[in-house]
C-alpha cells in the first residue's frame, strides 16, 4: 500500500535527527506524548520552546529541520495519480467559493478547516455541505451520508429542510442521511470518530464529516497556560485520526475553528485561530472566513499546498451558499 509506504519512509528520521534536539528534550516531548517528526512539524516555536525546554530560535530550526525531512517521504507519480483519481468533491453552492477551493468544491482524501469569527458562516457551510454531498456526482456531490460532529449545539433540522428544498430534493430523506450526534466534551467527541469506520464498515456511505466546532471543547477545557502541551496532544492526535479516516475511506473531512473577533486581525495575519498551528498544518485547506459588505462573505484561502492565496465573495441566501444574494 503506497499509505504503508510513505509512513514507512517517514519514519527513517527520529526526534534525535533534529538539530538542538538532545535526550533531556526527547524525554520532555515524549512525556508529552510527540514521539515524531510530525509531532514536532504542527508545532509552533514557541510551543515547542516551552515543551522541550529551549529556546526560540533553537525551536524554530528544529521545526523547518522536521518539515523539510518529512518531505523526503516520496512515491511514484502512477501511485500519486492514481489515488488522486479515486477524489470526489462536493459543491458548496457557491461556484466562487468552489473556485477558491481548487474548481469543484470540498475534496474527500482531505481535511477543509474554515475559520473565522461567530457569525462568519461556518456552520452554514457545513450544514450546506451536510445536503450536498448526498447529491449524485454529476451535480456536484459525492453520492453519499454526513456525519455530523455538533459540539455547540447549532445544527438545525429546520435549516437542513430548507436547504434540501431549494436542491429539489426530498427533506426527509435528506434529513435521514446526515448522522447527527452531540458531543459534549473533548472526549466524547474524540470517541465519535470511531463510531465511523464502524458505520462504514457496516455499509454506511458516509463521504463527510463535519466537526463543528473542532477546538470549543479544547479550548474550553485546556485554559492554562500549564496545560497546553496536554491540548496540543489531544488535538495533534484527534487530527491524525480524521486524516486518516479521510484518506482510508475517500471521504471529506470539514471542521470548523472560530477564532475571537479581534478587529485587529483582520489587518494582519489571521493565523490565532484556536489551536494554532496543529490544525493549520494538518488541515489540507484552510479557509478564513469573514463578513464583507452588504451581507457577503469573504472567504481567502491560507496556506493550501496547491493553490495560490485567494479572496472571493459569496452569500448566505434562504436557499443556501449562493454566489449572488
Ligand atoms: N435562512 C437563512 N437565510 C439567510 N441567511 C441565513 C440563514 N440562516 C443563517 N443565515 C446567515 O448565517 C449567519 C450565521 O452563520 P453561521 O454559519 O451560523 O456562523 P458561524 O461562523 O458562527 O458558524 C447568520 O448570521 C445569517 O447571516
Ligand atoms: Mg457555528
């Protein structure tokens, strides 16, 4: 399996290949529970600063030294091009935000995160997606189940009715597709995750999953400063747990992050979103999501591996994502 493969061949470097990296930081950051080069790549400087007892700078070379080994992970391109075939993509609605997203929408084999401040439409997208992908493919969807992770209690049925009806489609079964479960704390919502290979493995179509919001739990219960590497973790690894549930069944994951509305930000690096960096990383496309004039919403794109750094427009319309209001 080419998955095997290139996990195989990125394990050839150890956290002792690192530069400033010696035993007394090995032992910190596995007491930490970061026994990897991926560990250490999601990580911020100052994360790692604070974990491992060194300095910044120190820090910082020992995370670009993690990215660039990481890299060496190669396969042949027949093997690239052929899993890449096997990729769906579902429709947000809006082809300007398709667009953003590389054409066609939310792709499976990988993790969309939008961030943004309350209001900016996350859930929106989500609940969107939720109908869309039960669409057959030649309209834009993946011809499958949601699964829906709520952990602040936003998911509307009324909503999902509504957005079904503009589609044409028939509400009750719409509704019937999307697996809706209420997480009530970090914990619960790590354990949910493995309900889904369980519901797949019993024949469940399921092409997306949404987590909204993927860090209000983590954020709410790891506040001190003391327990951040324990959050990092937690997080670090419920993310390689959705990655790999995207890749080994085809399916899109699309979580949310709210970030505080700081007017602040919007002039300079939006990148505070909760959790950092670890989801940055990790997530394949990040979107940044943010009210515009009249009504709007600007969408830009951070950081995708692929795709240039991009804004467009488009609206929350009764009917759903729209690229007019
Ligand atoms: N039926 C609807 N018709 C038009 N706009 C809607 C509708 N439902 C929600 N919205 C818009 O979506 C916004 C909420 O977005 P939401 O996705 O919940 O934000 P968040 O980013 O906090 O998850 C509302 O303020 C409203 O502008
Ligand atoms: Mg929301």
């Amino acid at each position: 399996m080419s998955e095997k493969k290139e996990k195989d061949e990125e394990k050839e470097y150890k956290l002792s290949d690192l530069p400033g990296i010696g035993p007394s930081s090995i032992a910190k950051l596995e007491a930490a529970g970061i026994y990897d080069l991926m560990g250490i790549a999601v990580m911020t400087p100052s994360d790692l600063s604070e974990l491992a007892g060194i300095g910044e700078a120190v820090a910082r070379k020992a995370i670009q030294a993690s990215r660039k080994m990481m890299k060496l992970g190669f396969f042949d391109g027949l093997e690239f091009a052929k899993k890449r075939e096997e990729v769906n993509f579902i429709t947000t609605g809006s082809e300007n935000l398709n667009s953003l997203l590389g054409g066609k929408g939310v792709e499976t084999k990988a993790m969309t995160e939008a961030f943004g401040a309350y209001g900016s439409g996350k859930t929106q997208l989500g609940l969107q997606l939720s109908v869309n992908v039960q669409l057959p493919v030649e309209k834009g969807g993946a011809n499958g189940k949601a699964v829906y992770i709520d952990t602040e209690g936003t998911f509307r049925p009324e909503r999902i009715r509504q957005l079904a009806d503009a589609l044409g489609l028939n509400s009750e079964k719409v509704l019937k597709n999307i697996f809706v479960a209420r997480a009530f704390n970090s914990d619960h919502q790590i354990l949910l995750i493995d309900k889904i290979g369980e519901m797949i493995k019993n024949g469940e179509p399921i092409k997306l999953v949404v987590v909204d919001s993927l860090t209000a739990h983590f954020r709410a219960e790891f506040t001190g400063r003391g327990q951040l590497a324990d959050r990092q973790q937690k997080l670090n690894r419920y993310l390689h747990t959705l990655m790999r549930l995207a890749e080994q069944y085809n399916l899109a994951v699309y979580v949310t992050n709210q970030v505080m509305a700081n007017p602040a930000m919007m002039f300079g690096d939006p990148t505070t979103a909760v959790g950092g960096n670890i989801v940055g990383h990790a997530s394949t496309y990040r979107l940044y999501l943010r009210r515009g004039k009249k009504d709007s919403r600007v969408a830009k794109m951070i950081d995708s591996p692929n795709l240039p750094e991009n804004e467009t427009i488009f609206y929350i319309t009764a009917n759903g994502l729209r690229d007019e209001a």
